[in-house]
C-alpha cells in the first residue's frame, strides 16, 4: 500500500510576524497556520526581525530560500516585489511552481519608483506560474505588468472577528462605557492617514478619537493633539479594541484591500473609510459604512459627525458581517487551494 505523502510548501515572505514587530504580516501567518492545519508542511523564509536595512533583510531571505532543504511541491511568494524574484528563483533552481501573491505596496507603490523596479517587477509577474492578488484593483496593478491574477482575500478568522458586546469589551480595555468612539488602529505612517483622522477629530467634540498603533507620525499625531494615543496592540487584541469602538476609520492615502476594514465590518462596526484603492471594493457608501475622500479631514468630519446617528449607525453596522462574508479564512484557504491544484499541486 502506498501513502501519499503531505504537499510540501516553500512560503518566502518579507512580511511576517517578529518579536518587534508582532504585527507585520498577520496575514500570512494566518496563512500559513490554515494550511498546517490541512496537514500542509510549510517551511517558512521570513525576517527574524526588522531592525535591520531592507537590503539586509532581503539577502537573508535569499540565503534562507536558497539554503532550505528537503523535497518541495511548490514556492508561495509574498510580495509581488521584491521579495517575488527572490521565490521566483528558488522555484526556478529546483524546478517546481511559483505563486507570487500581490498585496498592494509591492504593485502599487515599491514597483513604480523607478525604471529598475518595474522591470524586475514585469520579469515577475510574467514569469510566474501563478498570480493571485487580495483585491481587484490590486489584480488590475499586476495585469498592468503583463500576468492575469485571479482575487483571492488573505482571510480573516471570523472566529476572533465577529459581533461582540461593547460594554464588555470597553471594560476589558479600560474605556469609558458611555462614550462615543471612533477608532484608527494600525500603523501610524503616511499611507494609512491617520493624521487625517486627527485633524478630523477637531471639530468632533462629542466624539472620543482613539489611535492604536506607532510609527513614525506618532509625534504628529501626538502634536495636533485632538485623539487618544494607545501604542500598537497584539494581534489578538484587536477584535477587543474594535468591538469597544461605535466606529471603525479607515483614513487611507493609499490601500491595497484594507484589511482593518475587513476585520471592523466583521465585528459589525461600520467603517467610514477613503475612497482610495481597494477599499470602495470593501465599503459600500450607506450601505455598511461611508466613504470620503483620501486626505479629506473636513469630510472624514462630516461623515462621523452623520454617524453620531444611533439609528444610522446600527443599521449599517449590521449590515458589516455579511458584507464580508467571503473573506473568511476556510473560503480563502480553499481558494488558494485551487490555484494551487491547477499548477498540480494538492493542498
């Protein structure tokens, strides 16, 4: 009798949870544990932390793509640049399949600064056996380069995102139980906007603004001096923080997908986000949240100050979880599955 043995995965990731920084790529991580949990053998090159320069970094992921032993079936990829090439390569030297998984920045942003990147970024695109990306606007960013990318979300554990009790949540975290709060949590960079919320905060008085997260505009944030500031929080705690606030912001310049909009609306939070990217896919202006303009502080304003509505506010938190339905983990585990099974692969 003959046991087929497990499938075997090389995943190469830039982006992957580290002891400094337990948030970065959850994502994947989620990934990963959903196909362990298939019986999948999953080796995994990553960062062992992000101190170091991007270059260090990268060559270290070479050195752990290239050095890995033992019989693969297939490289997963993620991102699209430039960690792609790296898997690209090491699919190529053992002669196994490639998917590369764009996640938005690596397409969107890291592949057009200049001429150099966007030809190592097409030589990617084309060259790999699979292409899947987390959004349609997304996947319209790599069929630019020159490769089809079928969607596929990264997956949320709806297990841990869901309708919660408020008031609970609020005493688990120490929040004032009769406030009305709207919450920003992620990183505190430029792309994600969350100086955007706080300017918005200013004309807001009888609205609590909370933001979770660090980065380097903390000290902007921190300046104009209309929000809470909470430092970045694990993984599992964002569903409390979430279930705590009456509303979720996603104030984005910029955004592939918009996971934090994903878990909020699964949490039955509705989400006031920008109209930016894959976001609109996501948010469904007066139907499970509002959209505003990216950078738009006064709008971002006006639109909380709408939700100040109890009414208007519960109706299109309800509406959140169905919203999202097909961004569960098993959908998209399954989903990646298939792609996987038409490069020959079974997961």
């Amino acid at each position: 009798m003959v046991t087929e043995r497990p499938a075997r995965l090389l995943i190469v990731t830039s982006l992957y949870p580290s002891p400094d920084r337990p948030q970065m790529g959850v994502f994947v991580a989620r990934r990963v544990a959903a196909l362990r949990e298939r019986g999948v053998q999953v080796v995994v090159v990553a960062p062992a932390d992000y101190r170091h320069s991007m270059l260090r970094r990268h060559l270290t992921i070479l050195r752990g793509a290239l050095t890995a032993r033992g019989r693969f079936d297939g490289v997963e990829g993620h991102v699209v640049y430039p960690t792609g090439l790296i898997a690209l390569l090491a699919a190529r030297l053992r002669r196994i399949p490639v998917l590369v998984y764009a996640h938005g920045t690596d397409v969107l942003v890291a592949a057009r600064r200049n001429r150099l990147h966007a030809l190592v970024a097409r030589f990617v695109v084309r060259h790999a056996d699979a292409r899947v990306a987390n959004s349609r606007w997304v996947a319209d960013a790599v069929a630019a380069l020159g490769g089809e990318a079928e969607v596929v979300p990264p997956g949320v554990d709806f297990d841990s995102f869901k309708p919660g009790d408020a008031v609970a949540a609020r005493a688990r975290l120490g929040l004032a139980s009769g406030a009305r709060i709207a919450l920003f949590i992620g990183g505190l960079v430029e792309v994600k906007g969350p100086d955007v919320f706080a300017e918005a905060m200013a004309d807001l008085p009888s609205w609590l603004g909370l933001v979770v997260g660090d980065g380097p505009l903390v000290g902007r944030i921190a300046a104009i001096g209309t929000v809470s500031l909470h430092p970045a929080v694990p993984p599992a705690e964002v569903a409390d923080w979430m279930t705590a606030a009456d509303v979720v912001v996603v104030p984005s310049r910029g955004e592939g997908l918009g996971l934090a909009a994903v878990e909020a609306l699964a949490c039955g939070r509705p989400v006031v986000a920008s109209a930016v990217g894959g976001l609109p896919e996501l948010v469904r202006d007066g139907e499970n949240g509002l959209l505003v303009a990216p950078g738009d502080a006064a709008g971002l304003a006006a639109a909380l100050d709408r939700l100040s509505d109890d009414g208007l506010r519960a109706r299109l938190g309800s509406a959140g979880p169905a919203s999202v339905a097909a961004h569960g983990l098993p959908a998209a585990t399954a989903a990646m599955a298939r792609v996987w099974a038409e490069l020959g692969v079974r997961l």
